[in-house]
C-alpha cells in the first residue's frame, strides 16, 4: 500500500475514533478479598461493603470519608424532645436500579428484616433498641426506640442498613438490586465484579460510566499487575514493602490513610485455657507488637492497647497494660497452671497483615511454651468456621466497623466474651447523648477490656492505596470499609 493510501485511511481511522477517546474512561481497581456474595444485609464479611457501600447500596445516612454522618436517602429527620422518635424525610424521585420506586415501604421493610427473629445481619444487635418501624406517607418514615440511643443516626449509616427492596431480595446475593450512582452489571466469580453508571441516579452522576474491581489475593500479583498497568488502583495494597518503588515511579501515586481497623489475635473466651484472664494476659504480653508491624506491615500500623482506634478523640493509650515481657508471660502462665504451656489452633483469613502476623506470632508464643498450630483459612471458611461455628483457640482479624466496641458487651460475639458489667456500662453508653459523659463511658469501656485482656490488641491496620497519578477523587482514609467511587474522575 502506498503512503498517499495510507495517510488519509489512518487519518479517517483516527476521526471516526475520536469520539470514542474523548468519553471518558471507566476504572479498573483491584481489592485482595473478593466478597462471599453481595448482599451487606446479612454478612459480617467487609469485603461485600468495599465494592458496593455507596457505589451500589444506600442508607438512610451515610458516612463521608472524614467519617462525618450525612444525609443519603434521607434528605432530613426530626427527633422528638424525649430522644425516642426518629421521623425521616425521604428524597423523592429515588428509585431502584430495577426502575421500582424507592419509599417508605422498602425503609421499613429494610429495618424490619434487619430485626427480624430469623436475620441473617451481622450487626443486628445495633438495631434491636427499634421498636417499631412506621410508615407515615410515601416519603416518611417513623422509628420509635426502646430508649433513646446516641448512635442511631451513625448506626444507620452503615452498610448493615442499607436499603433494599422486597422485589429484589431474593436475588440479591448475586445480583443485588440498590439505589446507588452505579448499577450491577456482572460478577466473573473468582475474577472481578463489573458496575455501570446509573443513569437515572437521583444525585449528582459520577463521573465514571464504568467500574470493574478485581479481586487479585496474592501480594506478588498485586505487584506485578499494578506495575504493568493492568490494573489503574489497588485500594488497601497487600505488599508494603513495595511502596517505595511506586513512590519513586511518575506513574504512580500512593495515598496513606488510616483506618477503623483494630488488628487483634482474637481469643476464644469460651475455651479453655482463654476462659482464665491470667492466661489471656500471659499472650498479650507474649507478643512484640513493634516486630509485628515491622514484618508483617513493614512499618504500616500503630500500636493499640485496647479496641479504639487511635485518630479518635476519645482513644486511651492503654499498651502499658500489655507490654512485651515474655518473662512475665512465662510466670504468669504458671500461675494459671500451665507450666509448660499449651497447644491451641491458630486460625488466619486470608489478608497479608493475618498470614504474615500469624507466623511471627506463632514464634513469638513458642518462645513462653504455646504451640500455636495454624491453619489458613479462605475468607467463606474464617467466617463459617470461626465467625459463625466459634470453632477456634485464636485468630487475627482486623475489625474495620467504626465505633465498634459494642461487640464486647454481646456474649454470643465470636471470642464470647460475657461480663455483665461491661454490658450495662454500654447500655447507658447508648442511651446518653450529652457528649462529655459519652466520652467518659467510652473511656471507661477501653479500659474495662484492656484490663480483662480480652482479646490481644496488636495495631492499627494502616491503608495505602496504589494509584495511576492521573486518578482523582479516591478515598484515601476508611471511615468505613468502603471504596467510594462516585467523586473519583481522571484528570484533564
């Protein structure tokens, strides 16, 4: 073919494509879990709410990524003087990805399932104080509480509570139906989970006409798909010791935030020898949490000493309680009346900060006579066996819900830890309002479970992002296990 051929082909090439590279382009962003399915109504696995909480799914409010709570389906509420009624106004003209309408029915129906004797909510316990859920008009909703609780509104907002719809909740855990800025489009199991932009979204339209999340487990694929661009964002990156390279590299960017996740070496509080607090505090002292943070995170994490994440005001520094002194955890041991120590499973979803933590701290116990026997578990199995089954001596979980220390004062909790008075200490915790006390009773709680040794509290579970330099608009802290995409957009 001769050049004068040639150019005005490619030049009518070039012009028919041009519309096409002048729409914007979509995002491909990989997470390490994949979901178990896609329904945050009624499962306690996080990875559900990282694809679909706001991207999908909906509240009555909402969290924004300084944790601030802000209106969603609800546009407004009112609440009566004596704290026990919760009048919600709703947005009108909001309907489902199916074209159903979006109303007060479908609240209710939401926040009854949530509470019913049957639900399958892995937080049900937070919204058992509603007493009755009714529907004033179309677009008004009324709650009545048992007692005024301080949380509602922040309750409400998580991905617990999201509202869904009759007409679309039996196929919701694989092909779930919400009212968010993006629609289902596909899930390739084991691969990715494809959204669409919804067109008809009541709010303001993202930016991006397509989002597709992979799920790529493995630390090292991490890397090599992020350096050879197949992937645009890997939100939560599994290998820290890589991100000074990404740093270094013009292509990339790398955002480091924090999160609402306690990384703890759970204890089953029903078993023995976890049944004995001295022998919980002989593991918590057991373990060198800086050496932690430093092989498995490579740095990435702030030491805790109890359940609290550390960027809250109200957060008591109580790591002296628990300090490295393996010669103390040896005495304290014999005490307890295991000179020579013990064997327990210790059991590890799949996150790096698990697997990886999970063979120091297995060293580090050996060190006082514990055998720690590991098992690793894929993320379907932790919550079956551990989650759910309570099957287990212990295990490291990262626990990503805000304000999350509720889960202490609830016996039938996976590490089944049952104090009575920590259990009224939250009760009137949830009825106070007045910001000073409130602060004082959550003090008081962090203190009541450090000094119970309930559980041993490692760090702070940090949160970097790996990015094209040319991605705007991501989240780069976790209020809530989520990755808003509705603000992300790239650059001109």
């Amino acid at each position: 073919m001769s050049r004068a051929i040639l150019r005005p082909a490619l030049a009518a090439l070039l012009l028919s494509a041009s519309p096409l590279l002048a729409a914007p382009p979509g995002l491909t962003i990989a997470l390490q879990l994949e979901p178990p399915h896609l329904d945050p109504t009624s499962a306690a696995a996080g990875a559900i709410d990282s694809v679909l909480y706001a991207n999908v799914f909906e509240g009555l409010t909402r969290f924004t990524e300084t944790g601030e709570i802000v209106p969603g389906l609800a546009e407004r509420w009112d609440i009566s003087e004596d704290g026990l009624t919760y009048t919600f106004h709703l947005r009108d003209g909001v309907t489902f990805h199916d074209g159903t309408t979006m109303d007060a029915e479908d609240v209710k129906f939401t926040l009854d399932r949530v509470r019913a004797d049957d639900s399958q909510n892995a937080q049900k316990a937070l919204y058992t104080g509603i007493s009755n859920v009714t529907v004033v008009d179309p677009l008004t909703v009324e709650l009545m509480l048992d007692a005024p609780d301080g949380l509602i509104l922040f309750n409400l907002a998580w991905g617990d509570a999201v509202i869904v719809a009759p007409e679309s909740i039996d196929g919701i855990q694989q092909s779930p139906v919400g009212t968010g800025p993006f629609r289902f489009d596909r899930w390739a199991t084991g691969d990715r989970i494809e959204l669409l932009r919804n067109d008809d979204y009541w709010g303001e339209a993202p930016a991006l006409p397509q989002a597709t999340f992979r799920f790529i487990s493995d630390p090292s694929a991490a890397f090599a798909a992020m350096m050879a661009q197949d992937i645009d964002a890997f939100a939560g990156f599994p290998a820290p010791e890589n991100l000074q390279m990404f740093e270094g590299d013009p292509r990339f960017q790398v955002l480091s935030g924090s999160t609402e996740g306690e990384t703890i070496l759970a204890m089953n509080n029903g078993l023995e020898p976890f049944d004995d607090p001295q022998v919980r505090e002989a593991v918590s002292m057991a373990i060198d949490r800086q050496a932690i943070i430093d092989g498995a995170m490579f740095g990435q994490g702030t030491p805790i000493g109890t359940h609290f994440a550390p960027h809250h005001p109200d957060y008591v520094d109580l790591t002296e309680l628990s300090p490295f002194d393996a010669e103390k955890a040896q005495t304290l041991l014999a005490d307890a009346g295991y000179p020579e120590g013990f064997t327990t499973t210790l059991k590890l979803p799949p996150p790096s900060y698990a697997r990886r933590g999970g063979e120091i701290i297995a060293s580090q116990l050996a060190q006082i006579g514990i055998t720690a026997e590991i098992t690793n578990l894929e993320w379907a199995q932790w919550l079956e066996e551990v989650f759910k089954g309570k099957d287990f001596g212990m295990t490291i979980v990262s626990h990503t819900e805000p304000f999350d220390i509720g889960i202490y004062a609830r016996p039938d909790y996976y590490f089944q830890y049952d104090n009575p008075e920590l259990q009224a200490l939250m009760a009137t915790l949830s009825g106070t309002t007045e910001p000073a006390q409130r602060s004082e009773l959550v003090r008081q709680a962090q203190t009541m479970i450090a000094e119970d040794h309930v559980n041993a509290y490692l760090f702070q579970l940090g949160f970097a992002t790996v990015a094209d330099a040319r991605l705007q608009g991501l989240w780069v802290n976790q209020p809530t296990q989520a990755t808003d995409l509705t603000g992300v957009s790239w650059a001109e």
